[in-house]
C-alpha cells in the first residue's frame, strides 16, 4: 500500500510515525503499508519515529521488519536521529535491534552528534555501547 499523501512522498505510514500516532501506525500496517517506504530525501518511518522519539513506533516498525540501519540520502539512519535529537530510550532501542555505528555521508556519527548537541545520557549510552563493541571485536581478533 504506498499510501503516498504528498509531493515529497511523505507515505501515511511515515506521517502517523512523525505524529507519534500509535494506533494510526498499527492500522495501516496491518493495512499492509511498505514498512520502509521513504520520502523524496529517503527518510522512512523508522526515521521520523526515532527523529520523535516515539519508543512504541520504533518497537512496532522494528517488529514488523522495518530496516534498522536504512539510511536517508545524506546517509543518516534512525539511530543518527535519535542521537541528534537526544531521545536515550529510542537510541536504546536501536542498539538492541543491531544499529550501526557508522558514519553518515558528512562522517557524522551518533556518538559525536550526541555530544555535540549536549545529550549527556545518550554520549553515556552510546560509550557504553562503543566499549563493550569494542572489548568484543578484541576478543574475536584475539582468537
């Protein structure tokens, strides 16, 4: 179901996500809205419910198999929104579905948007994240 409602090709599905409309969300899901239809700048639902920090969209889109890591056209993914934005629950969310990371295409990442903008829990989260991926990678090189 494309659903497209505007000339940007904002899909209903991304709009309810925006809104932080849980049950709108819901039914044009079970509606079968594309769960990683996108926009004309490739920002899709999961994007704009983690740009909100809407913690129930983002476990509802991820539950139905929306792409963690799918990145706009400026390469900024859901977990890069919602470092930006501070929102530590949602980026907590992301991290446990297995979000990257990396970069975005201006060698952003969440970490240093995070700290940038003054989020101090989610700089903490993000650390904690970082160290533990880290003391991992080191013991699979070790081995």
């Amino acid at each position: 179901v494309p659903l497209s409602s505007s000339h940007e090709g904002w899909t209903a599905l991304r709009s309810a996500a925006w809104g932080g409309h849980k049950e709108a969300v819901r039914l044009l899901l079970e509606a079968g809205a594309e769960i990683d239809g996108c926009d004309s700048d490739g920002r899709t639902a999961l994007r704009a419910a983690a740009w909100g920090g809407h913690e129930e969209i983002l476990l509802t889109l991820l539950d139905h198999g929306a792409e963690v890591d799918r990145s706009d056209r400026e390469g900024r993914t859901p977990l890069i929104a919602a470092a930006y934005m501070g929102h530590k629950e949602a980026v907590e969310i992301l991290l446990n579905a297995g979000a990257n990371l990396n970069l975005d295409t201006d060698g952003m990442t969440p970490l240093l948007l995070a700290s940038y903008e003054g989020h101090e829990e989610v700089v903490e989260l993000l650390t904690l994240h970082l160290s533990i991926f880290n003391c991992n990678l080191l013991i699979v090189l070790q081995m």
